[in-house]
C-alpha cells in the first residue's frame, strides 16, 4: 500500500474511533502503535517508548502543574472577590462598566492560571450574580464570561501554548511572549465591542444609579483599589524575574506557586480543603495533558516515518497548485470546522503531525525560526473560537453548568455569536500582520 494511503488510513481511523467516546488520548496512542507495529514490525513498538522518555526529559513540562495548581488555588480561595469589586466601584458609573471589569478580570485571571475553564469558574460564581442582579442583559453576561475566559489559553501562563510547543518543537518562552500582545489587543476589541453596543443599548448594561455612587467616597475608591492589587502582585512576582532573564520558566512557575499560596494565606482564605481540592484536579489535569502529549508524540512518528507530510505538501503545492496563503487558510478553516465537534487538545493531536510541520515549509515572507511561534498563536485564537462555537464548544457547556436557570442553552449560543465574530476578526487581523504577534518575542530574543 502507498505511503499515502496508509497515513489516509491512519487518520480516518482515528476519526472513526472518536466517535466512540473514548478518551482521545487513547485513541491518538492506539492507532499510533498499531500502525507502527504493523509497518515495522517488533521494532515499532519502540516509537512509544521514545515519544515517553522524550517527554520525561522536557524540562519545561514541570511548568504544567505549576500553573495548573496557581488557577485552582486562585478559584478556591476566591482571590479575584476584592479584584472584582475595585472593577465594581471604579468601572461602575459607565454603561456597560462591570462588563468591562469583568474582562479585565479575565485578563488578570488569565496572566495567573493559564486555563479556561479557571477564569470561567471565577467568572461564574463573582461576576455572573452580581451582573444579573443590576440589571444587565443575560445574553451580554453569558456572552462576555464565555469570550474573557477564553482568554485563558492566550494570555500567558498558557497551558495550551505548552502543549504546542511540546508537539512543534517550539520555545515555551517565546510562545508566551508572543500570546501577549494578541490577547491584550483581542481583550480590547472586547471591551470596544462592549462599549459601542452598551452606548447604542444602554439597557443591557445599565450604570450604577446616582444614589450608590454616592455612597462610594474616595476613600472607598482607594480602600477598593489597595485590597484589589494583590493578584497584580501575584503577576508581577511570577513574570517580572522570567521576562528580565533571572529565572527561567519552571522557576518562574514555582515563584507563581509560592506567591498564590502566600496571598490565600494573607487573605486568610487557605485551608486544607482548598489545597486538596487543588491539588486532586492538579493532578487530573496534568495526568490528562501528559497522556495527551505522549499519544501526539508517538502518532507524530509514525507519521514522519511514512513521510506523509512531504506527500500533502505535494499534493497542495504541485498537484492542486495551491498557494501558500491559501492553503494556511484552508488549515485555520479546517480548526474551525473541528473546533464545532472536538476540543482544543483533540484538535491539536489530530493534525499537528500534518500542519506544523507542513507550515514550516510553506512561503509566507515570515522567517523560518519566527513562522512556528506565529502560527502557534493562530492556533490558539482557532481554540478560542471553538471554545465558543456550537453545537460543542467547550464553554457553552461550561456556561450552562455555571449558568442559572433563566438562561438558557439557546441564550448561550447567542450570546457567543457577536464575540465570535470579534475573534474572526483578531485573527484575520493576526494573519494580515504577523508583526503583532512576533515584535515582542524578537525584542526579548533578538535573533
């Protein structure tokens, strides 16, 4: 059988299996053995074995649980109250002022735990009472915590960037940076959006009324903003020392470690229930993403092995006669179509082994060493698009979980429609000028 078609049939099967509701690693790293025993006999059983010792030599991966531990521990111990409420008084007298405070929360929330579903949960339980009972629209609520949460696998700590540099072969460091910028510009086209619709409708983000504002002194104002600075705090402990070359990434995670559980202390809200709880879904979490990266690993040989990506490569560029551009827009259309059914984790496993690769070698006018870091973050933005696309976006169901009766499964689809066309928008603006996400790791790296 052609080298081609075996990587067809590798591929469609492991389409197939996913919709038996199998863990997806389970699937990747099954189709992977099975094809590489099949080809090479007793020898291919090896290509596991090297995708693990691989992934237990990457340093970096110890940042995972780091990161993954800081969200929870922020969540349980409910660090973002006095944050969310410096929003409330200092945010408050605009129309649409708390929906803007809740998406700097996300940001804030995001720069701290590196997950979705961290700042969704913080969101849920803070933002969303308080929004709905002054008044603002269910729609805005549900639609600007399931768009400020997404932010999550963006702003660094990003743990999806660290699942992509495992698999691409790319530096953590310089993914990081290179989410930075995009999510602080794709967090103000948020509040843009926000301010825009809240002038034209100001009652779907009515301001807070003239009586307490009143009751808000200066001095409430400064109280509000000294009990909310200690997430920044938090931030600053953790990036400060890695952007300026002191520490490196897992020591930087481990400052981020001590600083999270240093201010639950502080705040008097540490418990060895919150620690528990934190660390069992550390664990869960971090177990899933390593299984997940060995899978990839290992399906990603085989792959290399058939030399199926020079074959698609021929086929798009020599046979179809494709141009570069149109066949990376053809990838990111791709994203979106899985992201309707698959999660960002499954999405990657998938077609890593063909896309990055198959990306490296194309000619868009990007440099080769900066063409994997740019095309990490558009990877990324697709995830958060598909975190809000039905009918089987990540948040959606997340939403609805945290989500009191009134709103409804159709609210929240409708809700994600305006700030998934926000989203297309911050990538199509993300791909026409890939200088906005590479200025800042090549300032900090210059090659």
């Amino acid at each position: 059988m052609p080298q081609d078609m075996i990587a067809l049939l590798m591929f469609s099967t492991m389409l197939l299996l996913m919709i038996t509701g199998q863990r997806v690693f389970g699937i990747i790293g099954f189709v992977a053995v099975v094809a590489s025993i099949s080809l090479w006999g007793a020898g291919g059983h090896t290509m596991g074995f090297s995708a693990g010792m691989k992934l237990m030599k990457w340093y970096p991966l110890l940042s995972l649980p780091m990161f993954v531990f800081m969200g929870y521990v922020m969540s349980e111990a409910r660090l973002a109250q006095d944050l969310y409420k410096m929003f409330h008084i200092w945010f408050g007298p605009v129309p649409g002022g708390l929906a803007i405070g809740t998406i700097l929360l996300m940001v804030l929330i995001s720069a701290m735990n590196g997950l979705s579903v961290a700042g969704m949960a913080i969101g849920s339980t803070i933002a969303l009472p308080e929004l709905l009972r002054r008044g603002y629209d269910k729609r805005m609520v549900s639609g600007v915590i399931q768009a400020g949460s997404s932010l999550g696998i963006l702003i660094p700590p990003s743990v999806v960037l660290v699942l992509y540099a495992m698999i691409a072969r790319a530096p953590v460091s310089e993914l990081w940076l290179a989410g930075v910028v995009p999510g602080l510009m794709m967090a103000a086209f948020f509040i843009i959006y926000i301010v825009i619709r809240c002038r034209l409708q100001p009652e779907l983000g009515p301001a807070l009324s003239p009586d307490e504002l009143a009751s808000y002194t200066i001095a409430d104002k400064l109280v509000a903003l000294r009990a909310g600075i200690l997430p920044f705090v938090i931030f600053g402990a953790m990036m400060i020392p890695f952007i300026l070359g002191y520490t490196s990434l897992v020591e930087s995670s481990v400052i981020g470690v001590i600083a999270t559980v240093l201010g639950a202390a502080i705040k008097r809200s540490l418990s060895w229930q919150v620690l528990e709880v934190s660390t069992r879904n550390t664990l869960g979490i971090s177990c899933m993403f390593m299984w997940v990266i060995l899978a990839a690993l290992a399906f990603g040989a085989v792959f290399d092995g058939l030399g199926a990506v020079a074959a698609i490569d021929n086929l798009f560029t020599e046979k179809m006669g494709l141009s570069p551009w149109t066949i990376l827009i053809l990838m990111q259309l791709s994203f979106l179509i899985m992201g309707m059914f698959l999660d960002d984790t499954a999405m990657l496993v998938i077609v890593a082994p063909l896309y990055v690769p198959l990306v490296a070698t194309l000619d868009l006018g990007i440099p080769p060493d900066d063409v994997l870091i740019w095309y990490g973050v558009l990877y990324t933005v697709t995830c958060q698009i598909a975190y809000l696309t039905p009918p089987f976006g990540y948040n959606l169901f997340l939403m609805r979980a945290f989500a009191p009766p009134e709103i409804t499964m159709g609210d929240i689809y409708r809700s994600a429609l305006p700030f998934v066309l926000v989203m297309l928008g911050s990538l199509i603006v993300l791909m026409a000028f890939p200088q906005i996400t590479l200025w800042l790791p090549n300032l900090i790296y210059p090659n």
